[in-house]
C-alpha cells in the first residue's frame, strides 16, 4: 500500500465515495484527487460536489464535461447496432462506464497518478466494466476497490465512519433506493424492488409521469434520421446531445420508456430494476422503423445477430477491445442507407410510429398493392415456392420409399 502516492478516485459525493476518500488516505497514505463525470446525471447531483470532496479529504477535485461525447460517441453508435439487453434494457448504465473510465485515465495521466480507485460492490457489474477499460487504457495503473477491501459492510457502518472523522455527508439511514442516472436513463434499484412480487410504488419513477396521470390526448413528435443518426425532432436540428434532451422532455410527460425487469448480471447473480428511459425509447422505436423500410430480409436477420452481440459486448465491459470494432464497422455499412423521416404516437406509456418515409425505401406500393398491378406476375410465384420447398420434397420422398 505504501507504493501509492496518488490515487484518482470516480467520486460522486454520495455516501460510499466520501468515505472512499478518508479510507484512501489512512490506508494507503497517498494523496487523493477526486474525478467527476457530467454524463448529464442533473445540476442536483453536481452541485457542491467540489467542496464536498474537498472537505472529505480530496487535494483536487475536477469536474469534467462529458455530455455531448457521451451522447455522440458513445449512445450513437450503441444505437446504430440496434442493441437491446435480454430484450428489453436499453443499456444506460453500461454505456456510460467507458466514457467516465477514460476520462478518469486521462484524468490520472494529467495530474501523474500511479493508482486508480471506485466505488463499485463486488457483487454488480460496474466493477467489471470500470476495471476492463481500465486493463486495456492504462495496464500500468493499480486499481484500487474499496468496497473489495474494507470492513464496512453496512449503510450505518459507512455513516460512523464519516462521522468520527467530521466529514460532513448529506446521506442518511432512510435511503431507500439506488439510483444511477445520466443523459439516457435513471435506474433504480433497492427497497422493495428486491421482491420481484412486489408492484414498484410511484416513488420508485422519478422522471416519466405515471401513464394512468399522463395527457388524456396523444402528442405527435417527428424525428429525422440520417445514416442511422437522430438528426432533427420536430423540424429543428440539434446536436446529438440536444436531440435527446428534447426527446426526453417530449416523451417523459407521456409515461414512455418505464421498464420493470429482472436481469442476469455479468457476475452470476439476478438483479431487479426499474428503467425509464423516455426520449431513448423514442430514438430507437424511430431507427427501428427506418430499418423496416431500407433493410432487406437477410440485411435485417444480420443486424439482429450483430445487435445481441454488441448488447453482451456493452454490458459485459467490453468496450476498447477489437470486437468492439468489427460489430460497429458492420453496423455503420447497414445504416448507410438508414435515412429518412419517422412521426411517432406518444400516448400513455406508449410508442408508435405512425408514419415513415425514407429515399432508400425498398417498399413498393405498386408491388405490394392488394388492388390491381401491373408490376408482379402471381403466377411467377409457384417456380419460387418449388425451388424454396425442393429439400422439403426430396426429405419427404425418401421417407414414403
């Protein structure tokens, strides 16, 4: 422990990560520089983090700016491969862990560091994403887990510790839930969310309106896409970054993008959570409608194999490695053509595009008319459907032999 002269610790200002920074010092006897990310997370969050982390120890505190490179480098890309987690998750919490371990290297490289600290458990998942990015950006680095180290086991255990010290926190017994938010989403864990029979109470939802309270009339919302980008909502054009921020402001009121769903955890274990992501539901019911439009049968069954892969790679931590690569190089040939215009239906809860159009559509009315066409011959369809069904036939005559 003595080898450490200065650690950069992932700090938050929540409970776990002030007394983080006591424990670093008396511990390993080194000096610590606390790192904060701005994924988006809320002004409520960030203010006053500084002098907190300065009164719990910290010999700097900086603060980092990550939104706009969050939300185009890192959701963006995650979007364009259609990934889904198990079907349903939509990833906010796993994309945000490579973008805040990278700044937290370059963070350690700027102010000379030789060790690198969070405050995961070791029974979740980010322990693993934060320490892979870690492997493959800064090999060099010791990786400090506390919560893998220490003998504070409990809520009050870490609220003692604090209070022997002087070290001011705002936290309390009464806590109830686990929340991680950013630009994309807030998750919430804990209370009586670890009984999957129980019914999650109003309290658990923090940014979506309940459907049974939300609008009485449905609002429309248009969103412009190209090469697999939101571009536009509603006409206007925005950053990436801005684009889901006006999303969620739309969507949020209409109780879209809640989630309830119990998950396989990288570590072994299931865990239960509560999501509301309300513009990302809108940003990837539109993409998908595109793709409806622009991609053929086997193009489409492709980008479904890719998407389940990236949503492991994503989940599991794997961000900076070369499969990272190779999924993201297949998913940008296939939107090349994803371009086009998607209005979508925000009522109670729910996301419906109603109307679609893109320049590289493969839909074709005069084709696919039920009327009369002059375009497809119904008669040519009976050589295709022989062809197609000739193993079936041929399996079915050497059984009748």
């Amino acid at each position: 422990m003595s080898e450490i002269k200065k650690v950069v610790l992932a700090y938050s200002g929540g409970l776990d990560t002030s007394a983080i920074v006591p424990w670093l010092k008396e511990n390993y006897g080194c000096e610590v520089v606390c790192f904060v990310a701005d994924v988006g997370q809320g002004d409520a969050e960030l203010e006053g983090v500084e002098a907190k982390a300065i009164a719990s120890g910290a010999s700097e505190c900086h603060i980092v700016d990550l939104k706009e490179e969050f939300v185009a480098d890192y959701i963006y890309p995650t979007l364009k491969t259609g990934c889904i987690y198990e079907g349903t998750y939509l990833l906010g919490t796993s994309m945000a862990r490579p973008i805040i371990a990278k700044a937290q290297v370059e963070i350690a490289r700027k102010v000379g560091a030789d060790a690198l600290a969070h405050g995961c458990t070791g029974k979740g998942n980010d322990q693993v994403r934060f320490e892979s990015c870690f492997a493959a950006l800064a090999p060099d680095l010791k990786v400090i887990a506390p919560w893998r180290e220490w003998d504070l086991t409990s809520r009050e255990s870490l609220l003692n510790y604090l209070d022997e010290r002087n070290i001011p926190c705002s936290a309390s017994l009464k806590k109830i839930y686990s929340r991680d938010a950013n630009a994309w989403h807030i998750s919430t864990e804990g209370g009586e969310l670890e009984n999957p029979w129980n019914e999650p109470s109003e309290q658990v939802w923090t940014i979506t309106a309940s459907p049974e309270q939300a609008p009485d009339k449905a609002e429309y919302v248009s969103v412009q896409v190209e090469k697999g980008q939101i571009v536009a909502v509603n006409g206007e054009r925005y950053s990436p970054y801005e684009c889901l921020v006006k999303l969620n402001e739309i969507a949020a009121p209409h109780g879209v993008g809640r989630i309830d769903i119990v998950e396989n955890r990288l570590v072994g274990m299931k865990s239960r959570g509560c999501y509301e992501t309300p513009g990302g539901t809108v940003m990837v019911a539109a993409l998908q409608a595109i793709d409806e439009l622009v991609l053929d049968k086997t193009s489409r069954k492709w980008k479904e194999l890719l998407g389940n892969e990236f949503a492991h790679l994503v989940y599991d931590g794997r961000w900076f490695t070369p499969l990272k690569a190779s999924v993201l190089g297949g998913a940008e040939a296939l939107s090349e053509y994803a371009t086009g215009e998607v209005v979508l239906k925000l009522y109670k809860g729910q996301v419906m595009p109603v109307q679609k159009r893109s320049p590289n559509s493969l839909y074709s009315e005069d084709f696919a008319t039920f009327g009369e066409d002059d375009v497809y011959n119904q008669a040519h369809a009976e050589g295709f459907i022989r062809l197609y069904s000739l193993s079936s036939r041929i399996a079915a005559l050497n059984k009748a032999k």
